[in-house]
C-alpha cells in the first residue's frame, strides 16, 4: 500500500499545508465517501458545507482563506487538477499490460512497429501501418493499411483504425471507437441510391482522449479533423470532413454532421445535434440537446431546438411556463365580454349623429 504525508503531498502538488502536514494518507475518496487515511479535494462551493462532515484526514482545496477546520487542508491553485494528480499518486496507471506481441497477433512483416509497445491478443496490423514507441494495443484492436499511431498513444480493446488514417501521440481510444469509418454520401438517380466513395482519411492530433462506440468518418476527400487536446465522450457520432478545433469538449451522444467546423475551445452538450456546413466559433457553448442549423459567433452560448442565442432562450422560456396563466387570463375575459354582450338589449341601437351641413 502507498502511504504519503501531507507535506509530500504538498511537494508534488506545489501547494500549501494548513494544519498537520505529518499525518498519513493511504488513498483518495469523494468530499462525502471519504473515510480516515483519504485524502479528497474541495472544488464546487456547493460542497463547501461537507468539509465540516467529511471523514477525510486532508481535503485539496483553493487558497482562498478559509475559517478553521478540523481537517489539515492542502491549498493549491487548481484543486480538481491537483485531485487527479494525487489519485495517480496511490493509484497507478493499472491497465498498461506488458510490453511485447502476444502470439495471436497479426503483424504484417511491412508494418513498422516502435520499441516497447505493447500488441495483445487477436490484435491485426496491416502492411504500412506505423506504430510508435510505447504504444499500447490491447486485445482486438485493428490498424489499417498505411494508418499510423503516434507514440505512448493507448487503444482499449476493439478499436478500429481503418485504412491512410492518422492518431496522434499520447492518446487515449476507449473500446470501440471506430476511427476512418466511411462518410454517409449517396446520390439518387433512377430510381436509387448509389454510393459516393470515401476516398479521405481521418487525421486525430496529439492528446485527443475519445470515449467508448463514438465514430468518426473519413472525409469524402482530403481530411475529417480533430485538434490536439481534444476530448469526445462516449457514443458521439462525427460526419465526413468534419473538422474540430484544438481542446475542444464533445460530450455524449452528440451527432456532427459533414462539413461542419468547430473552431478552438468550442463546447457542445450532451445529445446535442449539429446541422452540416456550419461554423460553430471559438469558446462557443452548445446547450445539452441543441439543435443548431446556422452558425455559432465566437464566445456565443446557444441552446434549444432550433438552437438559440442563450438569453432569447431563457425569455421565450418563460412565455412558455406562463401560458396556462395567460389562456386561462383570456377565457376569462371572454367570459366577461360575452357576459357584456349578452346583457346588452339586442333592440338598442347607438343614434348616429347627422352631419350638419
């Protein structure tokens, strides 16, 4: 078991001990399931109250000044961050197999293949594939002709690197990702539908992180584009010469259709669905479940179906939660009216007033 003192803690992490920087922390835990010996961390104000509660022996926290506690606090500048480091600490990569070919793979003599990777069982590796260093293939995983993957780049297991497509270094592929699929493209004509070859590839660049069953097409021609630090979540499906900017956020079950482009920092929701040919700008924000069929301007924050500027949203919102107040106002009313009107003798007749000439 690893056991680290808060003040060595606080030596890796570059931070601040406040209170006991002796005592001992064998593990990591959430703000609430901590138990004595972990070690949790304090990011959200909404979990502020929790640390007078957690069963912790330290919590991470920002610098900001705070009033006493029981617990020793270890303050740094990014504590969620900070967190992630430490759980590294007690918690060692567990999934990296050893290096070397298992028997039952298939590694075509003109493949090139990088020192100390790791290729597992019923693995395939095509002829004119590039494998970097210390690249980790687990079981099932397929690449295709003149495909390559950059180095210390991770792939789990089953997942499908189709033919001329490109991964870059440091990556992470979770189960299933299924990279270089071909573009939908059909045109119709007599009667049916014929397909359009998909003669692009997919280029991933470096630090990309790609979450279970997500896909994402080859181009029609030239590239579908993913930029370096980019991470995509489980089940997205990306369209056919899509390109995503550098550090972009892609959560689950997003569809992006082709052409489209997202700029740098862009953010889109969960279930969120992109029409094609569209530019969604930098640092832009997707609402989870957003339908967007125009272009997004840069630092702009849309949401809903169609997808709208995020205060027009909030407005029309509200009309809406209003209107079983508002149809009930006008039955009312023309209640009232037809109440006027019934009590007004049919008979009378308003005089006309004659123009004198």
């Amino acid at each position: 078991m690893i056991t680290k003192t808060l003040a060595e803690l606080a030596a890796i992490l570059g931070g601040e001990v406040v209170g006991d920087g002796s005592v001992s922390i064998r593990g990591v835990a959430g703000i609430r399931e901590a138990l004595p010996g972990d070690i949790t961390f304090l990011a959200n104000s909404r979990y502020e109250p929790y640390l007078l509660e957690t069963s912790a022996s330290a919590v991470i926290c920002s610098r900001e000044p705070r009033r006493a506690t029981m617990v020793p606090l270890l303050q740094v500048d990014n504590p969620y961050l900070a967190f992630q480091r430490v759980v590294r600490v007690f918690r060692p990569d567990p999934y990296r197999p050893e290096t070397g070919v298992h028997p039952s793979a298939v590694v075509s003599p003109e493949a090139e293949v990088g020192a100390e990777v790791s290729i597992g069982a019923q693995c395939v590796i095509e002829r004119g594939a590039k494998i970097g260093a210390r690249v980790v293939l687990m079981p099932g995983c397929y690449v295709g002709e003149r495909a390559s993957v950059g180095d210390d780049t991770f792939f789990f297991p089953h997942v499908i690197l189709r033919d001329e497509c490109q991964v870059g270094k440091r990556c992470i592929m979770h189960p299933g990702v299924v990279i270089g699929s071909d573009g939908f493209g059909f045109a119709f004509d007599s009667g049916r539908y014929h397909k359009v070859p998909q003669v692009g590839n997919v280029v991933i660049g470096d630090d990309v992180e790609v979450g279970a069953n997500t896909t994402i097409d080859r181009a029609t021609t030239d590239s579908t584009r993913i930029g370096d630090g980019t991470k995509i979540d489980n089940l997205v499906q990306i369209g056919h010469n899509v390109v995503v900017g550098s550090h972009s956020i892609i959560v689950a079950q997003v569809g992006i259709s082709g052409s489209t482009e997202l700029e740098d920092y862009v953010t889109l929701g969960g279930q969120a669905g992109l029409i094609g040919h569209i530019r969604i700008g930098t640092r832009a924000i997707v609402g989870g479940k957003s339908g967007v069929t125009k272009s997004v301007p840069p630092d702009g924050v849309v949401i809903g179906y169609p997808a709208l500027p995020q205060a027009v949203f909030k407005r029309l919102n509200a009309f809406i939660q209003r209107l079983p107040q508002l149809f009930q106002r006008t039955k009312d009313l023309e209640q009232r009216i037809g109440a006027l009107e019934r009590s007004t003798p049919a008979s009378r007749e308003y005089p006309v007033r004659e123009e004198v000439p």
